[in-house]
C-alpha cells in the first residue's frame, strides 16, 4: 500500500531564506506526483505536476524535483516571502487516486 | 483556468438531518472527488466518480452516498447527519489522460450539533 511522508511537520524560516520541503513515497510505480499549497480553512491549490517520466518541473520561485529510483520529491522555494506561509502538500498518482501526504506547514516571518 | 465550486462555505446542520453538499466543476472534466480533512488525519477519499451515473467507493464511505447525473456536478449526501461528521469537505476534479492534475474547490466547513 503507498504510503506518502512529509517531513518536517512544520517550519518556521527568516524572511529571504531558500528552504527546501520533502516529500517521501513507499512505492515508486507511480504515475505522476502533485504539490499542492492550502492556506487556512481554504481548498488546495495546485502548484506544480511532475510526470513519472520528469526529473523536475518549475514555476516562478518554486522548483519541484522527483527521484523515483529512491521514492523522493522535493519542493524548493527560493527567496522565501511572508506570503508564502502555508500548508504544503505532496501527492502522488495511485492508478485513479491520489495518494496525498499530511503536509508541512510552513511559516516565514519578516 | 479551471473553476471548482462548492455550494457552501460554511453549513451547520443538526444530528439526523440529511444533507446536500452539491460541487460543480466548469472544465469538463471527468474525474470527480470528495474528500474529508481533519486535523492530524490528512485528506481522505470518501467517493469517486469517474463518469456521469458512475461512482466508486474512496477509503471512508461509510455514512455517505454520491449523486452524479450530470458531468460537470457530482454531490455528497450525508443520509442522517452524525456528530462525527463534523470536518471540512473538499471537492476536486481531475483533468483524464495522461497528465490528471487534481483541481479543488474551496472547501464547506460543515457542522453537526
């Protein structure tokens, strides 16, 4: 059964600072792997799709990379703004679910 | 862009009673989901459906029931709403093919007392 992991639980960083988020799955036959951003009480927002077959996908200030062999996702923020405070989840493609980790949740202070 | 709606952002409805949460997606999407969030759980599966008047059961269905008799709606019925059903409700759809990006709405706090 996938099991998908997210480590830390919560961070707390200077504002400026590059920090890194991870994301960890048990079993690497997937489809493809999802992140997502929620802020409090809201729904998620999809921030970035890597297909099995990519190593990384980019968007502004935000890079995700995917290693398969080693069942490992990682989300760089780059730059880090008070604005990017929330809750960031990883999920990865199961057939037709989405198997989705619990998140990190993130806090950038001024 | 891809637009997920749900009917309420906030309901409070009493133990027994039956409730609608209705979700309606604008891109034609197939792939429809509700899903329930609580603190310390994460995000779990209730019901899927994957085409009009087709539905599959998620992780946790007991206590619940779908309705999809148009693509673009698919509804949660909660047949006698319980106290432990109090969470946030989220409905999302999915692009089909290949790529399958997942797409949520806003979320319905619902309330039992």
């Amino acid at each position: 059964k996938q099991e998908v992991t997210q480590i830390p639980a919560a961070l707390s960083v200077p504002e400026g600072e590059n920090l890194v988020l991870n994301c960890s799955f048990t079993d690497s036959a997937i489809y493809n792997l999802q992140w997502f951003r929620q802020d409090p009480g809201k729904g998620l927002t999809s921030l970035l799709l890597i297909q099995s077959s990519q190593r990384e996908q980019t968007s502004g200030r935000l890079n995700a990379s995917l290693d398969k062999s080693s069942g490992r996702s990682t989300l760089y923020i780059a730059a880090s703004q008070p604005g990017d405070s929330a809750t960031y989840l990883c999920a990865v493609r199961d057939t037709d679910k989405l198997i989705f980790g619990t998140g990190t949740r993130l806090q950038v202070f001024p | 862009d891809v637009k997920v709606t749900q009917s309420s952002r906030y309901l409070v409805k009493r133990t027994g009673e039956k409730v609608f949460l209705e979700c309606v997606q604008d891109m034609d999407h197939e792939n429809m989901f509700w899903y329930r969030q609580d603190p310390g759980l994460g995000l779990r599966l209730i019901y899927f459906s994957y085409d009009v008047k087709m539905k599959e059961k998620g992780d946790i269905p007991e206590g619940y029931s779908v309705s999809r008799e148009k693509k673009e709606r698919f509804s949660l019925i909660l047949e006698s709403a319980s106290t432990n059903q109090t969470s946030m409700y989220l409905c999302a759809s999915t692009t089909s093919g290949t790529r399958y990006e997942q797409y949520f709405g806003p979320g319905t706090r619902l309330t039992v007392t």
